[in-house]
C-alpha cells in the first residue's frame, strides 16, 4: 500500500520511480534511466491499535534521489549537478506527501548526500522520514482503505480542481464588471445583480477635426453640414472604447488598437466586416464614417454638391461631399505619394465642401490633389472630381 502512494507521489513529479531489489538491479545496469528515485527495501509498518478496531500505521522510508555524475568531478560539479537537484526534489516529496491526504502526520526527517556510488556512479542524496497513515484501517476482516479524492468544476469546465478527503478546498473570489464599467470582488457561489445604470452605447469614434468654416455660401456645403448638425461630433454616451489605431501593427494606418464592430482589426470594411468592397462601399471604423469608393464623378463645384445632396446610392439618402479634413483623414503618406484608401487610388483633383477663406471664398473652394497631398483652391466653375460620404456610425 505505501509504495502505491509513494509511486503516485514521484509520478507527478515526472521522474521514474524505483522499488525493490530486481528494480535496482536493472536501474544501476540502465544509465538512461537517470535520474530516478528508488524506494529501498524492506519496509517496515508499526501499528498502533486502538479500542475502536483501527490502527494507526507507521512506515520509516528511505528514498534514494539519484542523478548520473561521472568519476573526474570537482566537489563543486557534483554539487551543481547532483546534490542541489535532489534536495530541490526531496523538498518537492516532502511538500507533496504533506498535502497527500493518505498521510496524516511526517516525523523523523533527515538526509545524507552521497557521491559516486555503485558502478555507474550516482550522486544524489538519500531521504529517511516517518510517514503516519490515516486512521482509517480497521483491523476486521471487512478492513477497506478509502483515499478517494474529490473534483471541483464549474458548469462550463473553464474551474477544475482537485480536494482530498478531510481537506478544504477554498474557492477563489470572482470579479464582477458593471455596466458602468466599475469592478468589484465577490465571493464565489454568490448570485449577482448588476446596479440599474446606463449601459455602454457603442465606440466613440475619431470624427475628422472641424475645419473652422462658419460661412455657408449655399447648401449641402461645409458650414451648412455644421450649423445643421451633420457632422455629429458628439460621441456615444458611456462608449465601449474609442477607436483608436494601433501606432504598433506593421500597417499602422490601416490597423485599429480594439476590434471594430465586426471582430477584426481592420480600419477598413465593407459592410460585411470584409475587404471585397464588393458594392464600393467603405467603413472606415477609426471615424465611423462611410464612402463611397469607385469611379468618381467629375463636374463643377455647384453640381458636386447637388449631386451628394441628391444621391441614394445603396439605398442611404444622408451623402454629402466630404469637406478637406474628411478627405484628409484618409489619405495615407507613403512612398512619396498620398494614397485613397483602401484601393490606394491616386486619382485627380478632389472637390471638398469647404470654402477658401478670403474674399474669393465664394468663387473659390479647396481642392486636395492625393498624388502629392497638395492643398489648393479651385474656381468653382472648374470641373474635379466628387467624394461622397455619410455618417455610417
């Protein structure tokens, strides 16, 4: 019975384990068995008994802890090689035979090193202690030994442990997140009940910046948008996070730091979570704002507007032409040029909704030309090319 334990015991210690006078044959004449630890024989049980009919049982053990060392060792290789990596594992034996719950009491601890022994030449340190069994060995003929063990789990698996008989397994406090974000501990096996709050509404989205336009000149243009609200700068109430890019991902420009609504890490999607594009719309989840992003249309500054005001395309009727931080927000400097993501069109002159800001402003409005990001106005009456977005967030 005690070696069984004992077998048990240097098991989960992921070394083999050794008993008996044919095993100690083998093990000297194996060197790859090493290291290894060997329970010496014979062993000895004293028994105390008691008025009850059980016993208490006492077994004085000696275990050898084995590790290979060679013959031409300094004291100090035999030391760093042998003597230290068996009194770590004697300590670990000790520890384990003190939570096994076969034991109930470890008495008479001792050790003595060794080094260069027998013909395959050993070091290692032999353990000597006293193990006392629980009581629970009736000397009747209908004797049973009960080491069972019992298991933990929680419903969904993800909590498993082990408890042994007699013993108390204390379970672990959980952490509680609120709607309003603040975290508290509980003990487990406690029902809970979220405070009533306001509940996380979506991601606060990095609109472009405000231009600074005020004068409107006709409809449908940059200050228009802003005195009548279009832009919508107010972020969502109790936001999930704010979308933010990952200044760390190889492509910094195109990688968020959070995923967007889709799962993914994208700053680019269609409206699938995608990159098909498969309808020429994009969403660019750093701004929440939507594309349109195909060939675009080329006219005068006046039919630009009209045309983004009137337009349904994929069945959404709130277009507009972007205004110059709009498209500056997704323009990517790289290699030289100023690249329309996420095709990396280079395209011509981009119309913008925003007015030049002096006398000219009604005749002349902001142009962007995306090959070398240059910012100039433009005579109205000019024909460019249209860029339409919306709110899609």
């Amino acid at each position: 019975m005690i070696i069984s334990i004992v077998n048990e015991i240097v098991t989960d210690m992921s070394l083999p384990f050794y008993h008996g006078s044919a095993q100690f044959q083998n093990l000297i004449a194996d060197e790859q068995t090493l290291p290894a630890i060997y329970l010496d024989q014979p062993i000895t049980a004293n028994y105390n008994l008691s008025q009850s009919g059980y016993t208490s049982a006492t077994y004085p053990i000696n275990v050898l802890f084995l590790f290979k060392s060679e013959l031409d060792w300094t004291p100090e290789q035999h030391d760093t090689n042998c003597i230290q990596l068996a009194e770590a594992k004697i300590r670990e034996f000790i520890n384990r035979c003190e939570a096994n719950p076969a034991f109930d009491l470890i008495t008479n601890i001792s050790s003595t090193e060794f080094i260069n022994l027998f013909d395959c030449n050993v070091s290692g340190k032999t353990l000597s202690l006293t193990l006392q069994v629980n009581n629970q060995y009736s000397v009747c003929a209908d004797a049973s030994i009960d080491l069972t063990r019992g298991t933990v789990v929680n419903s969904d698996g993800s909590y498993n442990n082990v408890v042994g008989m007699g013993n108390t397994l204390e379970l672990a406090d959980i952490s509680v997140t609120d709607s309003d974000g603040s975290v508290s501990t509980l003990p487990a096996m406690t029902d809970v009940v979220c405070t009533a709050g306001v509940f996380p509404s979506g991601i606060a989205y990095q609109r472009p910046q405000i231009t600074g336009a005020t004068t409107s000149y006709r409809t449908g243009d940059d200050a228009w948008h802003l005195a009548n609200g279009t832009y919508d700068y107010t972020p969502p109430t109790n936001p999930i996070y704010l979308a933010e890019l990952d200044t760390t991902a190889l492509e910094p420009f195109k990688t968020l730091k959070n995923q967007n609504t889709f799962g993914n890490l994208e700053r680019f999607t269609d409206d699938l979570g995608t990159q098909i594009y498969a309808n020429n719309y994009v969403i660019d989840h750093l701004t929440g704002l939507g594309y349109y992003n195909s060939s675009p249309l080329t006219d005068i500054w006046d039919n630009c507007i009209d045309n983004a005001n009137a337009s349904t395309l994929l069945g959404f009727s709130d277009w507009r032409m972007t205004n110059i931080n709009e498209v500056l927000s997704f323009l990517e400097f790289e290699g030289g040029n100023f690249n329309q993501l996420p095709y990396n069109y280079t395209g011509n002159v981009i119309w913008t909704s925003t007015a030049r800001y002096d006398v000219f402003a009604s005749t002349y409005k902001q142009l962007v030309y995306p090959p070398y990001g240059i910012l100039n106005p433009g005579l109205i009456t000019q024909n460019r090319d249209l860029r339409i977005c919306r709110n899609h967030f």
